[in-house]
C-alpha cells in the first residue's frame, strides 16, 4: 500500500512540477534577457507557419503564373515586401519556439533554414531585378531568373508540407 501511496505522490508532484508555455516563456525571457511580445505564443506561431506554407505559397503561385511573365517592376516590388514582412514574421516565431524549447518554425532547424534561404533567394532576385535599370519592366528572360526562384521555394514549401502531412500533423479541409 505504501508503495502505491508513493507512486501516486510522485505522480501528483511530477504533474504539478510540470512547466506549462507560460513557464517556458518566462524561463527563455530570464534566461536570456528578451521581451517576447504578449501576442507570440506557440499557437500563433503554428498560425503564422501554416499561413505562410497555405495561403501565402497560393498568392505567390499566382503572382508567379500570372503577372511575373509582365516583368513589371511595382508588382516585384511588392511580392518582395510580402516575402519580407512574411520572413520577419516567421523568424520572430522561430527565435520563440526555439528558446522555449517548443521545437522551431518548420518543424526542424534544417528545414527551417532551407526556407529562410529559399525565401532571401527569391526576395534577393526580385530587389535585383527591382533595382535594374530600364524602365518599369524587365524582359522575359530576367523575370524568368525569378519565377526559378519562386519554383526552388515552392519545392521547399511543397516538401515540407508534405512532411507534415504524411506525419499527419497538417490536415487540410
């Protein structure tokens, strides 16, 4: 009889010990002398990632098949906004989760810098191009050099969520 006495003792005192987000939240903040925003939290941070791996990959697909052929230079201009104000986003959510030891943005620290990388890429190419001399409009061609681009951070995307799907932890409706 002690012994179950002991084990449920234990049982209670190991759940009561455990460290909920907000513990990990105020632990990452001591520890590391930062101030999280009150908004970031791990839910909004799964928001923001499957967002951007959804709605935002969709908007960008049609950005690419649609109007990048035109090479106009406003509409780079502001699908590399978008791709910034996007990464900046999710790199706020990837530092969270990381140092409250909640996993990271996209799901590992591989993949999560393969995107960021994809996404500078692309941004990259687009500021270029935005910069160019020559008018409103680029040629084909070099429009072109950034819809590769958009496709190498489609495929990274593309993997990724077919990743979390096969893992079942994307489920989409």
């Amino acid at each position: 009889m002690k012994k179950y006495m002991i084990l449920l003792g234990v049982f209670f005192c190991h759940s009561a010990l455990a460290c909920d987000e907000t513990c990990k939240r105020e632990a990452a903040m001591t520890d590391h002398n930062i101030t999280f925003p009150g908004y970031l939290t791990a839910n909004y941070c799964q928001d923001t990632s499957v967002a951007f791996l959804l709605r935002g990959r969709d908007s960008l697909q049609n950005y690419r098949d649609g109007k990048l052929q035109t090479g106009h230079k406003g509409g780079m201009r502001n699908i590399s906004q978008f791709l910034k104000q996007r990464k900046q986003w999710l790199e706020e959510c990837d530092q969270y989760l990381a140092l409250t030891g909640q996993g990271r943005v996209f799901r590992d620290e591989p993949t999560t810098q393969a995107i960021m990388a994809a996404i500078d890429a692309t941004t990259s190419e687009l500021d270029r191009l935005v910069a160019s001399g020559g008018g409103v409009h680029v040629s084909a061609g070099q429009a072109e050099i950034a819809g590769t681009r958009m496709d190498q951070l489609f495929g990274q995307l593309d993997n990724h969520r077919t990743d979390l799907q096969l893992r079942g932890q994307l489920v989409i409706r």
